[in-house]
C-alpha cells in the first residue's frame, strides 16, 4: 500500500463522515418527530458531501452506495474463496483488467458458506466445499481504497469438487497462480498480502483463524 493510501487511511475525516451517516441512519430509522427527520435528513447528506468532496466521487453517487439503506447501521460481508491446485491458488480475471480471488456480498438469503459457494460458480464456474474460515478482516485495515460504508472480508479455504471455467458477466478468465509470480491484483478485493495468508493456511497443520 502506498503513501498516500495509508495517509487516507488514517485521516480522522473518513471516520467522522462515517458516524455521522450512522446517527442520521439510526435517527431517521426511530425517530417521529417530523422536524427532528428534517435535521437526520441534513446529517446524512452532508455525510455524503464529506465523502464527495475528498475522494473526489459525484454526490449522488456517493448517497446510493452510501446512503440507501434504513434500520440500525452494521457493516457488509465480503466472502473470499481459497481455493489450491498443485500448491497454487485460484485467481479470476475481472473486467477492470485486475485479478481477484473469487467472491463478493454477501446476498440477504446467503450465509457464508452459501454465498461462497454461489460467488465461485458464478465467478469460476467451479463447484467447491468451503472447509473453515482463514480470516475475517476489516476491510478498512487492509484494503484500499477506504469504503464510506463498513466491510468485513471473510476468506474461507474451499476444496475443489468438480467444474471449469465459464463465460459470464463478471469474470474473463481464471488461472492458478503461486505466490511469486502473482498478477496485478484488485488491492479493494484482496491484497497480496491476503493472498499470502491463505498460503499460509493452506500449509498449516492447525490453522487458527485470524481476525479483527
């Protein structure tokens, strides 16, 4: 990670913007008070322009990935799958030109071990048994760029069943990397540092999860 990742990092700014779109959030999910609503309502939207305005990102798109949701404010689930063959993991090529383990959200229907199983047939073509979970980690601490909503990533060692690559919308290709000949990687997604860990899980004996 660069200087200037880590310096966004740990500026306090993105912290701030955070909790004050998760006390709008909370606010407008309890509160009655028409004029009390109006006020929530100004909190979130200069959550919003904070956010717009230092990672140089429209308003508008800012609010619907950052703002568009009711209830008691909880971070999202990020599933990331493991997967060896011949002592080199599994990687797929996204249309950003960047490789990535396979994965993504969490869907509302999913668990963990399902969402997984669904990301890398859908991303990998590949059937897969998740076996444990090698890390769960704040994507805030590991990943960049910083998220204006919270993340926890989950990387789960899976066992290959059966499959093989297919076309799809979100993936051009997968192919089988070792650790010293990684390609250019999608550092949001997972880092290099991340793909090493679950080569470090993969020649554990008793591997012990790791987490934030």
């Amino acid at each position: 990670m660069n200087t200037q990742s880590n310096s966004l990092l740990t500026e306090p700014w993105l912290s701030w913007a955070i909790e004050i779109q998760s006390i709008a959030q909370s606010g407008l999910a309890y509160c009655k008070n028409i004029y009390d609503i109006e006020r929530y309502e100004r909190l979130r939207d200069l959550a919003a322009e904070m956010i717009s305005h230092k990672m140089a990102i429209p308003k508008e798109t800012v609010k619907n990935l950052f703002c568009n949701e009711d209830g008691y404010q909880t971070p999202k689930i990020d599933t990331r799958a493991a997967i060896f063959q011949d002592d080199k993991i599994l990687l797929v090529l996204e249309n950003d030109g960047l490789w990535s383990l396979p994965g993504g959200w969490v869907d509302v229907l999913e668990t963990l071990h399902s969402n997984t199983v669904k990301e890398v047939y859908e991303e990998a073509g590949l059937d897969v048994k998740p076996t444990f979970i090698i890390a769960i980690h704040d994507q805030h601490k590991h990943n960049y760029p910083p998220l204006a909503h919270r993340v926890q990533k989950a990387f789960i060692m899976c066992e290959r069943l059966s499959g093989e690559f297919k076309k799809n919308s979100e993936t051009l290709e997968s192919a089988y990397f070792s650790l010293d000949k990684l390609p250019p990687m999608n550092d949001a997604k997972n880092t290099k540092a991340q793909v090493e860990l679950c080569f470090q899980a993969y020649n554990s004996c008793h591997w012990i999860t790791q987490f934030d």
